[in-house]
C-alpha cells in the first residue's frame, strides 16, 4: 500500500478516571467524524495505567455516554492497556537490549519512590513536527533528560504505552487536546526508537468556560450525562461539540451528523480557546427541537412531565397534546418543563386557576369594566360552533381593539390562567375549549359580583 491508499486510523483513549467529559467528547468525536468522512476508523482504548484511580463505574459512563452521542466503534477491537503489559514488557526489553532505555538506580528517592525505574535514553535531539492547528513545531529534548517510561518492565507509564498501542493498531493521526502538545516531543522520540512511524497530529484548543479558564466542574455541570439527564438531545451535543473549536466558514450553524461528516474540515480548526456557552448549547438544542417529529416531541416530554401533573384528576392526553405548542414554544431542554411545572405554567390547563379577583381588572379600569367585557366575550364564544385559537381571535378581535385590548383581553387571559404571564387568550381557550372557557369566565364574573 502506498500512503495515500494507507486507511486513516484514529484513536480513542480515554483514561477511566472520571465521568465523560464534554471535553473528551468533542475530542471523541473530531476523531470519529474525521474517520468516518475519510472511509477510515476510529479505534478506542481505556488508558487505565494509573489503576488507583481508574474505576470500572468510569469506563461505564464513557461507554454509555458516546454510545448516547451516536459515536460507535467495533467494540470487538476494543482494549484496556491494563491488560497488555506482556506487550509493553517486550518493548521494555528490546529497548534495553538495544540500548535506548535502561534500569536506573535512583540516588534520590523520594517518599513512596522506586530506588529503579526505566528510563528513556534521550538523543537530546531537535524534534520537527507539523501540528495541523499548529503549524510547524520543533523542540529541543535536551532540557526533558532522560525521561521514565516504565516504573518497572511490569509497569509502564503513559509515554511508553501511548507509543505503544498507537503503533500496534497503526494510527495514522492523533487528534487530541492541547495540554497533549508538551508530551508529543517525548512521544516522538520513543517511535523513533521503536521504529514507528509518527502520526499526524492536530491539537485542539481547549475547552474553557467564559471566564477563559479551563472548564472544569466549578463552572457547573461538565459531563455527558449531566446534559442528558438536563434533557439535552445528543445530535443537539454533537452539533455543539463540532463548532467548539471549528466551523465551516459559512453561516450554517445547525448540522446533522451526516452534514458534520461531509463539511468537517480537520485543516480549519482554530487556534484560540473555545468557549463553552450554555447560552449557545441552549439554542442550539432548541434548534434541534424544533426539527423533531410531534411524536418524538410528545414522548421526550412526558419522559421529563412531572408526576404532579399527569396524577391531577383534570390531566388527559386529549389536554396534553394540545399544549404541546406551548411547551415546544417555551423550552429549550426537556428538564425546563418541569421548571414550568415549578412555576405552576401546566398546572391550570388541567384544573381551575386560583387568584385574586382584584387582578382580573385591567389597570385603571374599574371592575365594572371587567364584568362589562366578560359578558360580552362569553356571549361571542358562545357563538362559536367549533372553537379554535384561530377563531376566537377572529371573534374577539374587532371588538378587544375597539374597547381596548388590554382592557378586554387581560380579564379574559388571567380567569383562564390566573398568571401574570401565560400564552394569549386565544390559545387558552382554543387548549381548554369552548366548555371550560366559558366556564372559568363565569368563575371570574361570580368572584367580581
Ligand atoms: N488518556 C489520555 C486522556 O484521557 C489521552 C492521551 C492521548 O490522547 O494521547 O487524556
């Protein structure tokens, strides 16, 4: 094979220390969305060499969470490198043999330290490499020394064992972060003494909060699964993740995977942070919603409606479909629907509202005015065969302008309510129908008499 013809490899390795950051799932997905666009494959290891702190519930939830995201992999293909240390032995071994590595006693020990561990033996050389974002990079390796691989020919460190394993499943590009970039020197020199080719690199700009530091959890929620139990939708996380560090030079901004897969540009990454905008993920997602089908709208909703409303004698499926609009209108996550329920916006499409009847008068009208308008809009309704929103404004709107819209339409939207803010009259009536509008304004003509 000639390198053109050569299949892009990419990888995936995340250290199970920690739940999926959203930081590793942008990375997870730059590798997986550059593989996919280049009929190659993105391969996934867990780095789990620091085993005090790697945990079986961590490596649950990076699984969980990019199989969410829709990123797959052959798991068949799949490795820990816990479990590879015969592997990383024989090139210990090797390297010592050939004189590139070797057992050193330490003069200075410190606390808990090994009096041996396995260094590299550094050529103190100029390493040259291009860096996709970066351009070209060149370093001088004197200043690392002779750096430590191994802690010992059973324990490998992280240099080693990256080389390693990119080698054996033959990476052609490494796409990680940038606080990757100081350990890609020493990278280097350890394929260069393995005999392995070096992959192309591209190191994305971190991820930052607004305040331009590192996000991290003191900025609020930080991992995968705390976006989706928020009622994020994935392809809304994906699509976020993708322009957190690039975009396609045009005014698009909403994509589809499929879309992201044919646009990416691995070549039009930024160099600057990205900052990570709830502000900018909430209307995305809402994007996102606004393309779902009414069904899946409906089901994704009820999966977040509180018990508190399904459980009101008044709730029917009948109702809750009608306010469907409304909520798709006033969310941007799913878990703002029960933030409507806190704030009592569901509770009185199911059952009556309780309010104060001086509120039912319009500014300076007097409650005469109230009782006046009230009657007369009863009366239009009446009039109405099949009773829609788009008809009772066609109804009422002549005669609210005439009198005063505020002054007709307030006492009618807040004895259908009993809010401040709610959506308009007409669309309370044309949820509640002609029955139960008539009959809340009744209600409110009995409170104002
Ligand atoms: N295991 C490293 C991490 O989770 C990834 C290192 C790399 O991509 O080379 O940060």
């Amino acid at each position: 094979m000639n390198s053109q013809s050569k299949k892009i490899i990419t990888r995936l390795p995340p250290s199970p220390t920690g739940n999926l950051h959203v930081g590793t799932a942008r990375t997870a997905l730059f590798n997986y969305i550059f593989a996919k666009q280049n009929s190659g494959e993105m391969l996934f290891r867990f780095e789990d060499t620091d085993r005090e702190r790697s945990k079986k519930e961590f490596e649950d939830n990076i699984l969980e969470g990019l199989e969410w995201l829709g990123i797959d992999f052959d798991k068949s293909k799949m490795f820990k490198q816990s479990e590879r240390s015969d592997l990383y032995k024989e090139y210990l071994e090797k390297m010592i043999a050939e004189d590139k590595a070797y057992v050193s006693k330490e003069t200075e020990v410190k606390e808990g330290g090994r009096s041996e561990v396995i260094r590299f033996k550094n050529p103190n050389k100029k390493v040259v490499f291009e860096d996709s974002v970066r351009g070209k990079i060149e370093i001088d390796t004197t200043d690392l020394g002779d750096f430590i691989i191994a802690k010992s020919l059973e324990e490998p460190l992280y240099h080693l064992t990256v080389v390693v394993d990119d080698f054996e499943i033959g990476v052609t590009h490494v796409i990680r972060g940038d606080d990757g970039l100081s350990n890609t020197p020493r990278q280097i020199l350890i394929q260069e003494a393995v005999g392995a080719p070096t992959p192309k690199y591209t190191h994305l700009p971190l991820v930052l909060a607004s305040d331009r530091s590192k996000l991290s959890k003191r900025h609020g929620a930080v991992s995968v699964d705390e976006y989706r139990k928020m009622g994020y939708l994935p392809e809304a996380i994906v699509n976020y993740l993708m322009l957190l560090g690039w975009n396609p030079g045009t005014d698009q901004e909403i994509f589809t995977t499929k879309e992201l897969i044919e646009q990416f540009d691995l070549n039009k990454i930024q160099k600057g942070g990205a900052i990570f905008s709830l502000e900018k993920l909430g209307w995305v997602n809402k994007e996102h919603i606004k393309k779902m089908s009414d069904e899946d709208f409906k089901q994704k909703v009820l999966e977040f409606l509180p018990e508190e409303i399904t459980n009101l004698n008044g709730y029917s499926d009948d109702k809750f479909n009608k306010i469907l609009p409304v909520i798709k209108e006033r969310i941007e996550k799913f878990e703002d629907v029960k933030i409507m329920e806190e704030e009592g916006e569901l509770v009185y499409y199911f059952e009556n509202p309780e309010y104060e009847k001086e509120k039912l008068v319009w500014k300076e009208d007097g409650p005469d005015v109230a009782i006046k308008h009230l009657n007369k809009i009863i009366e239009m309704l009446d009039e109405i065969d099949n009773l829609t929103a788009e008809n009772v404004k066609e109804k009422l709107w002549d005669y609210a302008s005439e009198e005063g819209r505020g002054s007709v339409l307030w006492p009618m939207r807040y004895s259908l309510s009993g809010k401040d803010r709610s959506p308009d009259p007409f669309t309370l009536a044309g949820i509640l129908g002609k029955e139960e509008t008539i009959n809340r304004l009744k209600l409110a003509l009995e409170k104002l008499n």
